[in-house]
C-alpha cells in the first residue's frame, strides 16, 4: 500500500520484480504517470490493482493481459480520450463493478466524457479468422495455413507454434497471414497451431488442430513378463488408429479371453498395451509376431516367448493339459476380438505330490500317537480310581478289579458313593463297610456281611474261591 507519493512517477519491473508473491497493490495519491509494459511480469499472483487519483493520462493493456485481475481501479486519474485507453472501458463492460467506478477522460476539446460513452474513430478489437480450423495432411506432405485479420488500427499479426517439429515458416506482413509447414513430421499430430492479432484495443486468437496421417510403426515390442497376467507389451504408434493382429509360430492366433490383446494407455497417436496371457504352459512357447496396419501402410515385429519347460526335461513341472481346464477373469481394460479358443493346464507337479504324501504320514502317526494316550490313561484311570466317586485305597486281598469295579457300579447306580472298600488289618471280614451320610440304616440291619448300597444293606455272599470260606462257615440265613 503506497499513498501520498508525490514523487512517484512510475512502476517497472525493477521496483516490484522482487515481490513474486505479490497478490494486492495500491498506489493512490501518488504522482504515478507511467506504468511499464514489463512492469509486472513477475507477479504472476496479482489478483487487485488500485492505482486511483493519480497522474495517468494513459494506459496500455500489456502490462496487465497476462494477469487473472479481479480488480482494477482507475478513477481519478486525467485520462486522454484516445485508442490506447479503448481497452478500459471494453474491460469495464465485462465487470460486475460497472456502477462503482466514475471513469472520465478530456477529449480533444478539453471536454469531459465519461468513458463508458467515449467514441474514437478507427479504434476497434481485432479479430482473427483461419482458413481451416482441422488441419488434416499425410506424413511427409507439406501445407499452408492461412489468417485473417480485421481491426482498428491494423493489428500485429504472430503464430504460436510452440513445439513444432516439422519445419516452417511465416509471413505475416500480408492480410491475410500465412503459416507454411513443410515435410510435415509424424510427431506433429495433436498439435495445436493459433494466430494471435494485437492493436493497443485488445487482442483476439484462432487456434486449429494438427492432424498427421502416418503409417503404424511398432517403437516397442519385448519378451513377455509375468504380472497378474503374462504380458507380452508394446507400444504402437499409427493414424487413424491400426488394427493389431497376433501370428502364433507363423499362424493366425485367435484371440480368446484367455490370450486376447489389451490396449492400457493411449497418447495421441500411440497406443501402450500388452497381449495377456493367463497361465500359458510350454505350449504356449514360441515366435510371437505383432501386425499393426492402418489405411498407409503397415508395421510388424516379432518376439520369442518361453513360459514354461517341456515336461520331461527335469526343469520344469509336468503338465496334462487334457485334465486340467482353469479359469480366469479377464481384463477389463481392453477387448478380446475372438473367443473361439480354449486353452488348457494344470496346477499339480511331483513336489506337490510329495508334499501330500508327507502330510498324510504325519497326521497318521500323530492320530496313533493320540489313541495311544487316550488309552494308556483310560486304563490308568480305571486301575486306581473310581469313575463313580468311590475310592480304592489300595486292592482287597483275594478280590479281582473286575469285582472292584462291579461293586463301585452297584453303588454308584444306587445314588451311594459312599462306600469305601479297605484292607485294614482289624477287619473282621475282607469287605469292611462304612457309611458317610448321617442317614445311613442301623448296623444290625442285615447282618454283618451286608454291603450298604444307597440306603439298603444287601447280604453279600462271599467266594470261597477268594477268600478260603469253607461251607461250614457260611450261614445259612444268606
């Protein structure tokens, strides 16, 4: 912000070249009366410029027509009816602040006019016109583009021609101009060509494209790589667009969902993609050959593919194609011309084999080694302890397990875990009875040899074959 700079009479690119990051400037109450054309050509960044109630009498366009202003203030500057300053009010009659800004300028009769009602003999926006606005030529061809201007006064007329390859030339000292390029290159097509016509009004531009016919060239072709599917890749380069047709071994392939081509990325006229192939065997080994044509000729390459050994050479897996048939997704950046071929393969080879094998083995030995376990516990289990919540302290002399365990089932289905067989040596018989619960039916109950199950004594009848009882001691009330 500048105010009151009575000795400040201009603006070049000296002074503000530094401030590249300039975004607003004001000037006011200064003695400003020349602006520079090259004054701001290093504040790319400026969006407002007020340089009101100054001394500027003029004012050119070229200072500011690279800039994207919002804002430009002017009033209260002596403005002279004249062309140079047209462009001003052409800028105001495109703004949304028409209304707030007062501009005036002196005619030659010393008279003041508003700027919005200033009339000037032969001054008018220029205009551009070509003769063609789609240049289309063949490689190798030469053609001539022709501008049109009108305008007042006369403007400058100039070509852009930013990035041309091909060689050309100009004459823009005749209405209307001329662009004359010659052997036009290939690496041309696309190109935009503009002719610019400039007076101290304004300016205006015609722009055509460059379009270049040229025969298929392939630039790039290589062996195949494994991706998420095989590709063989290459970049061809052809206008209008060439047909691509595959030779496998010299034949025709046929293009199925399985090999098809795709085309990933397209740059004008070249085209980058690949032929896909999706888990191709030693089969699919061999001389690949790439056709491109279009309407002015055509191109071919070839590469040789190897994918996988041939079974049997000890390199490689062995295939069966006629047992395996896989499935794929196909790639969805591109099309398949041809679905009539079906490709075969197979996922299995001898150290799959071997590794099935192994596997089998170790859960088998592991199974046996459980059951095993299992076994050896149960029989553990059984041998010292109760299942049914009796105790065994020890084994009763002359009495088996297998009458151990019978007695403790007895007791246990009779709701009596309670019983404890012992060997205590003050017993008076080999199966001495005891009873835990508070409820237990009187000892006299039954006899002696009675054996407690849940809350009846039952008369036991004792082997003599365990326990040496002759008959003459067993009674005969049990």
């Amino acid at each position: 912000y500048i105010a009151k700079q009575r000795k400040l009479e201009s603006i070049n690119d000296n002074e503000v070249g530094y401030y590249i990051g300039l975004k607003n400037l004001t000037v006011v109450d200064s003695g400003l009366r020349f602006v520079s054309r090259q004054a701001f050509v290093k504040n790319v960044n400026l969006q407002y410029i007020n340089l009101s109630r100054n001394k500027l009498s003029s004012l050119s366009k070229k200072p500011f027509r690279h800039l994207g202003l919002s804002d430009l203030i002017l009033v209260g500057n002596p403005f002279k009816c004249s062309c140079e300053i047209m462009w001003i009010k052409k800028f105001q009659e495109t703004k949304f602040y028409t209304e707030t800004q007062d501009l005036y300028c002196i005619d030659d009769n010393n008279k003041r006019t508003a700027l919005l009602d200033m009339k000037v003999p032969n001054c008018d926006l220029p205009s551009a016109n070509l003769s063609s606005y789609n240049i289309t030529v063949v490689e190798g061809k030469s053609i001539t583009l022709y501008c049109d201007t009108t305008g007042g006064p006369p403007p400058n007329v100039s070509w852009v021609v930013t990035n041309l390859v091909s060689n050309h030339e100009s004459d823009t000292n005749k209405n209307p101009a001329s662009l004359t390029i010659k052997n036009v290159s290939s690496m041309d097509s696309g190109l935009w060509i503009s002719c610019v016509a400039e007076n101290i009004v304004g300016e205006d531009q015609a722009s055509a494209e460059l379009t270049v016919f040229f025969a298929p060239n392939i630039t790039f072709i290589e062996s195949p790589t494994p991706d998420h599917h095989w590709c063989i890749p290459f970049t061809v380069k052809g206008n209008p667009k060439p047909t691509l047709q595959w030779f496998y071994e010299g034949a025709v392939l046929n293009e199925s969902e399985y090999i098809c081509t795709k085309i990933h990325v397209i740059n004008q006229s070249e085209y980058h993609g690949c032929l896909q192939l999706d888990n191709p065997t030693h089969l699919n080994n061999g001389a690949y050959t790439l056709l491109a044509k279009n309407d002015y000729g055509e191109d071919e390459k070839r590469v040789d593919a190897h994918f996988m050994s041939v079974p049997g050479d000890g390199s490689g897996p062995i295939l069966d194609p006629d047992v395996y048939e896989y499935e794929t997704t196909p790639n969805d950046l591109g099309d398949a011309t041809n679905n009539s071929n079906h490709i075969t393969s197979t996922d299995v080879s001898n150290k799959e084999n071997e590794d099935s094998i192994t596997v089998y083995v170790v859960v088998g030995i592991a199974a046996l080694v459980c059951t095993g376990l299992v076994i050896t516990l149960i029989i553990l289990k059984f041998g010292r302890h109760s299942k049914f919540g009796m105790k065994v302290h020890g084994e009763v002399k002359g009495v088996g397990l297998v009458d151990q365990i019978w007695l403790s089932l007895q007791d246990y289905d009779n709701e009596g875990p309670s019983s404890v067989i012992s060997n205590d040596d003050d017993s008076a018989s080999p199966l001495h009875h005891i009873s835990n619960g508070s409820n237990t039916p009187s000892s006299s109950e039954g006899g002696p040899d009675a054996v407690i199950i849940g809350m009846t004594k039952i008369p036991v009848i004792e082997n003599p074959q365990y326990f040496g009882i002759t008959n003459s001691q067993l009674k005969p009330d049990t």
